[in-house]
C-alpha cells in the first residue's frame, strides 16, 4: 500500500514545479526544502517572499545583496563554535610567532653596529608547536 501525501505538500510540490527557481537555492545550499515549505505554509503562495523565484520578475540588485546577505547567514548558521575557537587560538599563535619573528628582526636593525657583524642569534622556536 502506497503512502498517501498529505495535501500540503502536494500542493507545495505543485508550487515548487512552478517556481523551478526553488531547487536551485536548495542545490546551492541557501535554503532547505523544510524552510521553504514551512514560509510557504505560513505565508501563502502570493507573498513578495516568493518573488525571487518567479520567472522574469528577478530584481538583480536585491538578489545580489540579499544572496550575500543569505550566504553570511549560511555560513553562522553551520559555525561550530568549538571549531571556530579552536582556529581562533591557532590562528592568534601563528600570528604571535610572527611577531616574534618580526621583533627579532626589528632589535637587529637597532643594534650597535659591532653587533650587526655577528652571526644573529637563532631564536629557539620560532614556531611553537603543541599537541592536541
């Protein structure tokens, strides 16, 4: 026996082979079939919501900033924020070894010229290096 559809969302599979403009923001990622079913749901089929996806009504600048807009709101969304702390304090290590680096260089330039004809001296870990 053949599950039966609900009416809704046959009526929302209905509107989506209207507006194929729909599956295309889903393949990129910018929404899910969940999200635009529920906006569909909630605010109907004539709502300026759905205007993006109607054929010959695209407004490019909106799109434009609404798409990066979206894209940014994508990328928070599926943020770890472990991972992101994580990256954070590597990238604050890299950029202190750097300046370490920097420093080091900076003192030699201001040295006595007696000591410019010595060899400089190595620094002992440039880049530190812990285990996880």
């Amino acid at each position: 026996m053949a599950k039966q559809l609900h009416p809704k969302v046959k009526e929302f599979k209905e509107f989506v082979q209207k507006h194929p403009k729909m599956s295309s923001e889903v393949r990129k990622g910018t929404a899910t079939w969940q999200e635009l079913f529920e906006e569909w749901y909630l605010l109907g089929e004539e709502d300026s919501r759905w205007d993006d996806f109607r054929e010959g009504k695209v407004k490019e600048e909106k799109k434009d900033s609404k798409g990066f807009m979206d894209q940014i709101g994508g990328m928070l969304k599926n943020m770890d924020p472990a991972q992101m702390e994580q990256h954070i304090n590597s990238l604050s290590q890299a950029i202190g070894a750097v300046q370490g680096v920097l420093s080091q260089f900076q003192s030699a330039d201001t040295s006595s010229p007696s000591k410019a004809t010595e060899a400089p001296e190595r620094p002992r870990h440039p880049f530190s290096f812990t285990k996880d």
